[in-house]
C-alpha cells in the first residue's frame, strides 16, 4: 500500500516548506517538492496544503498498565489504551512502573506493551520501579536490559521523594553502571529513568555520582524537573553536564498552585537561560496518578496523567510562551527519540518508521495521525482503536 501526502509543510523538526512525502507500508520512502508516481499500484493521495506535517510523539514516560494507589486500593490508576495515546498523538510510548511495583509486575507491564505494540503503537519499557535495590525480571539489571528485548533502561528510580526507598549516591552509581553495561552490550539507551520528587535533595545524589564515580550525568534521565523554579535551575546545570531532563506535561490546577511550572513555561524559561535545545525533552507521565500532598504529608488530591498533555503543552509553548515551532517540536520528537536510543523515531526521513501528524497550520490541533504506516486518526476522528474500545 503506497500512500502520498501532497503539499504539507513539513516539520522534520526542522521546517523543509511544502513537500510530498511517499510512504510504503510502515516506512517513509521518500521526501521531494512534488512526487510524481507512473504506476497501476494503489496510490492513496491526501491533500495536506493547509497542514503542518510532523513526526508522531514519542513518550518517555507512561504508566502503560496504569500506577498510582498513593490514596489506598480504590485509587490505582487504570491502564492505557491504545486510543489515549493516538488522541495525544503519541505513536511511541515508554512504559514503566511507579510507586507500586508489588500490585504492578514486570511480567505485566511487558504483557500489555506487547498488546499495544500488537494494536499499532511502538512501545518500549523500563525494568525496575522506583524501588532500590531494583526488582527485575531476570535477576539483575544489566541482565534485564541485555536479554529482554523490549527493556531498554531502568527506572523511574525514585530521589528526593517520600515514596522512595532513600538510595545512597553509591547504589544509584552502581544502578547506572549496571544499566550502561547493558545498554552498551545491547546496543540500547541504557539509561537510568530517575523520578525526582519534592525533597530538598533535588539533585544531589546525581550530582554526587559524577563527582565520585565514573558514571557521567548522561546515564540519568531525570524527571518531572518542572516542580519548582530551584529544580529547574538544579536541571540547567545538569543540561550544562551533559545530561538531558525531562519535564512532566500532565499537571492539576492544585498542583500548579502548590507551585509546579507548567511544561510550556518551564522550556521557555531553560531556553531564556540559554539551556541546550538538545537536552530537554516533555512526557505525559500518561495515567501516572498527579497526587497533591499537603505541607503536613497528608495526601489532599489525586488525579490521573493525561496523554494529550505533551501535545497540549508543545502548542502552549508555541502559542502561548513564544517559542521556536523547531525547538518546541524537538522536546516531544528528536530529543526523547535520541535519549532512548530509537533511531527510527522521532524525525521524519526517508528509510524511517512512518510515525505522522498532521497538524492544523494555524491552531497546532491534531487533525490525523498515522502510526507504523497506518492512519489512526483522520481528519480529527479516530479510525482505530484498541481491541475492546
Ligand atoms: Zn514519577
């Protein structure tokens, strides 16, 4: 099946003006100013003219078999479906475990990344929870990574949280040296995904292992460095070291009131700061649980993470706080595609997977999203879904 997307402006991120793109089965064959096809073959011809063409989203962060329970039983939160992530745009998805990796198994979470990989998405997961020592599949981290296909990093690990288990610099040194070997042996990210809650600590502990060991920043990926202006400035350094940091686009009201940055200005403000483009990436934490505890600890509300959240936030930074569509784009495509290691995700050239938006040119909202080649949404209606939705 051959499909031509006429006219578009495309956004590989980097803005290449109007172009067909070609696409065969589920990869992306070819990119020119105006495609011309002699063939008795099925073509399927879109006009895109009034459309931004950009790569589907990719998520670092989502909490595939659902996560939370901070509030007792009744609040765990419920799993994805496969149309949750395609209504957010969102064609590749990191699944991980949070706070409760008793009730929510390894075993579980691959089941359902395998089951959603199945449905059309691209899903890769994380061994481990926020627990240290790390509970794996296989034994050992290294192992997980290295044997397990679908593993390709660790986490998210928990620092400066309640919820935690209070590692030491020392065991978070040996957790990256551990995910590195197995990321370099398996030729994956190999990162260390690491949830940083409210604690003063902020980053200390990572700080700690660059100056100590030898396991450079690069091998952590922090996490929801969007919870006050100090975290944002401790994230600035850590770009500033080489690492890359991520900013949680789901957020509440109450959470915002308590003094979270909202994604959007949170980039704006890195940028202002001359931060790294590069190094700075948004994810949904997608049916995370969003609890709100009190100055006293006492748990006060408890939402659930959305997954439209990280394409909420790339227009908000766009229309909202001024900045750059390429660099905006960037933080939800190339950089988190880049620190997972998927070469196939998150741009769009010829010899990729054919991972697609189109985008109205002038609101940013989500018009059609093709996923591995195949149309999900078209024209702002879902024309796939999940097995039981
Ligand atoms: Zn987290």
């Amino acid at each position: 099946m051959l499909t031509l997307i006429r006219g578009a402006t495309l956004l590989a991120p980097d803005n290449l003006g109007k172009q067909d793109v070609l696409i065969a089965g589920n990869t992306l064959i070819a990119i020119e100013r105006d495609i011309r096809l002699d063939t008795t073959l099925a073509v399927e011809v879109i006009d895109a003219r009034d459309h931004y063409l950009t790569p589907g989203l990719v998520d670092s962060l989502t909490h595939i078999t659902g996560g939370g329970g901070e509030g007792g039983y009744h609040t765990r939160t419920p799993a994805m479906e496969f149309s949750d992530a395609i209504g957010g745009g969102v064609t590749t998805v990191t699944g991980v475990l949070g706070t409760d990796a008793i009730s929510r198994t390894l075993p579980d979470l691959l089941a359902k990344a395998a089951g959603l990989e199945a449905e059309g998405l691209s899903v890769v997961c994380h061994t481990g929870s926020y627990q240290v020592p790390i509970r794996t599949l296989t034994g050992n981290v290294q192992q997980d990574i290295m044997l397990i296909e679908r593993f390709i990093g660790v986490g998210e690990v928990a620092i400066a949280d309640h919820r935690g288990s209070q590692p030491s610099w020392q065991e978070l040194a040996r957790i990256g040296a551990e995910a590195r070997v197995g990321g370099l042996l398996s030729n994956k990210a190999g990162i260390v995904s690491v949830h940083v809650g409210e604690g003063k600590d902020r980053l200390a502990l990572l700080f700690d292992v660059a100056e100590h060991s030898n396991i450079p920043l690069s091998q952590y990926y922090p996490t929801h460095m969007n919870r006050s202006t100090a975290l944002l400035d401790e994230g600035l350094r850590f770009t500033r070291g080489g690492g890359t940091i991520d900013l949680t686009a789901s957020n509440t009201p109450e959470i915002l009131d308590a003094g979270e940055i909202k994604c959007s200005e949170a980039l704006a403000y890195l940028l202002d700061r001359g931060a790294d483009e590069n190094r700075i990436t948004f994810s949904t934490d997608g049916h995370a649980s969003l609890p709100h505890f009190n100055a006293a600890g006492k748990l006060e509300s408890l939402k659930v993470g959305s997954m439209k959240a990280m394409l909420d936030e790339f227009r908000d930074a766009v229309k909202r706080d001024g900045v750059d569509l390429t660099r905006a784009l960037k933080t939800v495509t190339t950089n988190p595609a880049a620190i997972l290691k998927l070469p196939k995700k998150g741009r769009i050239k010829p010899g990729l997977d054919a991972d697609l938006l189109l985008l109205d040119k002038d609101s940013l909202s989500l018009r059609s999203v093709m996923a591995k080649g195949e149309w999900c949404m078209r024209d702002g209606t879902m024309v796939k879904k999940g097995t039981f939705e």
